[in-house]
C-alpha cells in the first residue's frame, strides 16, 4: 500500500484579519463557559474563607485607614480635598484595588488552568472573559459600600453617580488589557509577577489615590501624564458628584484600551497555548 506523502513547506500564515475574526467569534461564543468558570470560582472563593464576602473589601479599607490614620494624628499633611478625607481616601483605594486586580487577573486565570489546557482544547479567551465577569462581581461589591459611605458622610445623591458603574467596567478592561500583555512574560518568569507588584506599590505614589495631584513640580508632571490618573480622578468625580476634570484623557485611554484589548487577545491567543505546553513538558 502506496502511502500519502505531504511535504511541508516553510510560510507565513498569520494573517491579522483572520486571526482578529477568530478571536472575537471565540470570545463571544465562550460567553457560557466563562460564565461557569467564574461561577465556580466565585463560590470556591468565599466558600472556602471563613470571612466570606468580606475578604473584598478588606484591601481598600486597610489602604485608606493608613492614611486615614495618619491624617488624623497629624503625622503627615494633606491638601483639602474638598470632601470628607475618609471619603476620598477610600474611593482612591477601591478604585486602586480594581485596577490592580484586573492587571494580575489574566495571569492568575491562566495559572489557575494551566493543567486543563494541555488536556482540553476550548477557546482560551473563556478565561479572560471570566476574569472579567468575577472583577466585575467583585467591583460591584466594592462599589456598593462606597455608595453607602458617600451617605453616610452627608455627601449624598448626585446624577454622576448613575455614570459611575461605567468608570469602573473601564477601569476593568483598562487593568485586563495591560494584563493580557504581562501574562505570557509572566508565566514563563515568576518574577515578573513580583516587579508588577512591587512596581504598582511604588506607581500608586505618583497616582492621586490618597492625595490630590500638587500644584506645581516634578510630582505634578508625573501624575497629569500618568494613564492611571483619568481613571482614578474621572470615576471618584462622578461617584462624589464633581465634574470630571481629565474627561478627555480619559475618554482617549478607554478607546485606546478597547482597542489594545483585541490586540492583546491576539497576542494571548497566540502565545499561551505554545508557553503552556512548553511548562508542562
């Protein structure tokens, strides 16, 4: 019996379109298993703590009670805020946590499923998306206890409140598109995982979480050029009821993040079965 004979040849056969359109059908088609795997992992995740629900807001509480402390024993000054300084300090902080945590959560998705993925072929975009769901869950927690403290500290309703749920799901693709260019570095060097946590301790100084952006000086410069900055500022002014003051920049970040997050869905499409395999090996 005459056996077939296929000869391979070297070629180039990325082609963006094709990739773009595959990543997309596949990033919508895998709405139902994102929607169970964050499920789960919802569950697991405050089944399994004896604090439960509580573990969410525990990071932006503890962040701004420092500074909170500080303030209030005078050890160091602070610019007037215009707002109650708890206030401040703490809708700093959330929103901090938020993006914070959408940067590490491609990473810790994909970690978290590297033993399926040599196993199981499903569109890897299906972790990504359920990163986004259990943020998304997780902000929403974290932005209902601000409302109650913009309350309970006399501030009150304002209209921009309304707006303010779309600051955060900005914030959340913002965080998950840096995030999807990290992970594949970070999987293939653990310390990389250590410099961006260590990196966005030292860049929350030059961010106006706790403190309002100076009135002049290098610190000035830092902050009103620093991509982090619309996010925070935009969302604590509608959530207070101010009028944004950096809404251009910020609108020019999200459509540059929308865009950024496509093309990083391409590159993790691309790279993460390849590393994956490679680690398991």
């Amino acid at each position: 019996m005459q056996l077939e004979t296929k000869i391979y040849q070297k070629g180039n056969n990325l082609k963006i379109g094709r990739l773009l359109k595959e990543t997309v059908k596949d990033l919508f088609s895998s709405h139902f298993l994102a929607k169970q795997l964050a499920t789960r992992d919802i569950k697991s995740q405050y089944r399994q703590s004896y604090l439960g629900i509580i573990w969410a807001f525990i990071t932006p509480i503890t962040s701004a009670f420092v500074w909170i402390f500080l303030n209030l024993t005078g050890t160091i000054e602070l610019s007037d805020t215009g707002v109650p300084y708890p206030v401040y300090a703490f809708s700093g902080t959330l929103i901090w946590s938020i993006i914070k945590e959408s940067i590490n959560s491609p990473t810790m998705a994909t970690n978290a499923a590297r033993g399926i993925m040599t196993k199981i072929n499903f569109p890897k975009e299906a972790l990504i998306l359920s990163g986004i769901y259990k943020l998304l869950f997780n902000s929403a927690i974290k932005s209902g206890l601000l409302v109650i403290i913009i309350f309970a500290f006399g501030i009150g309703f304002h209209w921009s409140l309304v707006l303010f749920p779309f600051t955060i799901i900005a914030a959340v693709i913002f965080g998950t598109t840096l995030g999807l260019f990290i992970t594949p570095i970070g999987l293939i060097y653990n310390d990389v995982a250590k410099i961006i946590s260590m990196g966005l301790n030292l860049l929350m100084y030059l961010t106006p979480v706790v403190y309002i952006i100076p009135k002049r000086g290098f610190m000035k410069t830092a902050m009103e050029l620093n991509p982090f900055t619309p996010i925070i500022l935009t969302a604590r002014d509608l959530a207070l009821g101010n009028s944004p003051e950096y809404l251009t920049y910020f609108g020019f970040i999200i459509l540059a993040s929308l865009s950024l997050f496509f093309v990083g869905l391409m590159f993790y499409r691309i790279s993460i079965p390849i590393i994956v395999e490679r680690l398991n090996a």
